[in-house]
C-alpha cells in the first residue's frame, strides 16, 4: 500500500482501535456532560434505530459501553474538523457496535496486489466532474450486515459502464456474484480484482436484480442458460495509483465509475463533509464505487459511493480528499470494459 501521511500516528491508533482516554483531545467538563447525557442518548439512540434489547440484560450493557465509547471516538476525531466542509463524525447506526464488530461485518474486503499505473497522465481534465450527472449511476444500496461491498463495487461499475455505452440504466444481481463468484466467499468477503477475473474468464452475464433479488446473505448459485440476457465484462484493468490521484481522476473521466478498495474503519462514525484527516492507507478492507470528482474549492476531493444506504453519510456517499492516498483510495482501482 502507498501514500504516507502526517498523521500516521493517529492512522494507526484509529485502525488498531487503540482509544485511549489519556490521548482524547476531550476536556473534563466535556467528557462530564457527555457521560451525564449518556443514559439519555442512549435511550434517544435506540428509539431512532429501533434496538429492542432488554434494558436488563447482558447485551444492553454491552451496546451502552459500545455507545459511550463510540462518544469518546466522535469528540476526538472531530477536533480536526477546524476548516469548512471538514468531515464531521456521531451518532449513526453502528454507534452501537464494537469496531471489532463493525469490521467483522461490514468491512470484508480484500485487496490484491496490482501493479503501479504506468500509463500517460491526461493532460486535460475538467475541474469537475460526476457521472451521476450523466445519469449513468444506480442508486445507493445497502448490503447490510453481509460483507458484500465488494460484489457491491464490481457491479455497481459494470451497470454503469454499460449505461455509458448507450443501454438503459439497470441495476444488476449483486446477488449473482455474491454466491456465484467462485473465487471469493460471498458474505464473509471477497476481492474486486477476483470477482472480476471470475467474470471475464467465465463470461457470466449479470442479470437485473430484479431477476436476482439481493438477499444480504450467501445463497446457492442459480445459473441462467448462455442464452439468457444479460451484461458480460469483456475485461479489466486494476492498477495501483498511489502519488498518481491527477492521473486516477483522467482514468475516471476515460474508463467511467471505478472499484476501488479502501480503509473504512473510521467510517464508523462519519456523517458528511469531506475526510482530510485520520483515514488510513495501511488496511485494505472495504470496496466502494468512486463516480467523480471536483477541485473547484479549497479542497479538492473524491466522490465516493458506499453501499451502506442512503442515510448514512452525505446520502450514501462519502467524499475523501484528493492528495496524499487518503483512506488508500488510490492503492486499487479496476476499471471494467464491456
């Protein structure tokens, strides 16, 4: 993985889930008002994603200690949100869950090893650019607690790119590939880079999901006749473009969305705004969709679908500055062809 950063220390704190009180840039009149209002918000949060644990029991004071520590996470990793647009981070859905649980469901992706991008940088690019404004980008989805994302982003780029070359929009079977895939392990993981290979050797066409209904867990491949409809990936690039986001972002507007796998442990926590800060490169972990870019403001950043839902975060996506390898976003990025 590439990209250092100055806040390597931090990085690596946030991603070991080491939050020590001692390291909390949290004063002690703070830390008293958030644990007075604790019991409060934690009744506010389980009334707002409706959790019906028993308030007697084991598991309750498990997720209040999950709740009180995810206050602790959201006080330091908002005393770098100085500047306009920083990202902010609170209370979500996995405010409840430990972040070893958090990974071990949600964050199930793996990333291979790919070359360095030698290719020309593009000279000539837009300062913006977004292909949701195109129409060629499916809604958000939620996988749910599946350790799909990474069926996720190899689909999301294949509807879209075939949308780009001139077919109506459709949302294709994530389930298809969830259990089809052979080289991958449906809900407990898999790799972008091999769902892709899985697809341009066997030459599976994806069906609409309509056709393949997600089902958020890993199911008994249904195989359709070679008859059948549906859209084949003809092949693929994947490519390490660490130093090189200029040249990723002309691969973006040439190829259209790409999969690209990331470190999303402090995306536990995020709400909006854009990350600039404590976003690792070191842990590949989580697959995502990056659909655009824009360098008009002070800070230049990606435009990065989840899969996650539409609540969470800015509508379902994240935005993650441009420079420096945050979150590892450049270190494997595939690119589909049809």
């Amino acid at each position: 993985m590439g990209g250092g950063h100055p806040y390597l220390a931090l990085l690596a704190a946030v991603s070991t889930f080491l939050f020590p009180p001692c390291c909390l840039n949290v004063s002690s009149e703070e830390t008293r008002t958030q644990f007075n209002g604790s019991a409060a918000a934690f009744d506010s949060f389980r009334a707002q994603f409706r959790r019906f644990y028993a308030a007697d029991g084991e598991e309750f004071k498990r997720r209040r200690l999950n709740f009180q520590d995810a206050t602790k996470r959201h006080a330091y990793l908002n005393s770098f949100s100085t500047v306009p647009r920083s990202a902010s981070y609170g209370v979500n859905r996995f405010s409840d869950l430990s972040q070893q649980e958090f990974r071990d469901l949600y964050l199930r992706a793996r990333a291979d090893r790919v070359p360095p991008f030698l290719g020309l940088k593009r000279e000539r690019f837009p300062r913006r650019f977004d292909w949701r404004d195109r129409a060629v980008v499916a809604p958000v989805q939620n996988q749910e607690a599946c350790g799909s994302c990474w069926a996720f982003s190899v689909v999301g780029a294949t509807q879209s790119v075939h949308a780009i070359g001139g077919w109506q929009l459709e949302q294709l079977s994530v389930q298809q590939v969830l259990d089809c895939s052979s080289r991958n392990k449906g809900c407990s993981g898999g790799s972008t880079v091999q769902a892709l290979k899985w697809l341009k050797q066997t030459r599976v066409k994806l069906v609409p999901q309509s056709e393949y209904p997600y089902k958020a867990r890993t199911g008994i491949c249904h195989v359709f006749s070679r008859s059948h409809g549906g859209v084949a990936v003809k092949n693929f690039t994947a490519h390490d473009f660490s130093g090189q986001e200029e040249a990723m972002m002309g691969h973006l507007v040439e190829r259209g969305p790409l999969a690209v796998i990331v470190d999303a442990v402090s995306w536990q926590d995020y709400l909006g705004g854009i990350i600039q800060h404590h976003c690792s490169s070191q842990w590949a972990n989580h697959a995502v969709l990056v659909v655009g870019y824009n360098t008009v403001g002070d800070i230049p950043y990606w435009i990065v679908q989840n899969s996650w839902g539409a609540s969470w975060g800015n509508e379902g996506y994240v935005y993650i500055k441009i420079g420096g390898n945050l979150c590892g976003i450049a270190d494997s990025v595939a690119a589909v062809f049809l």
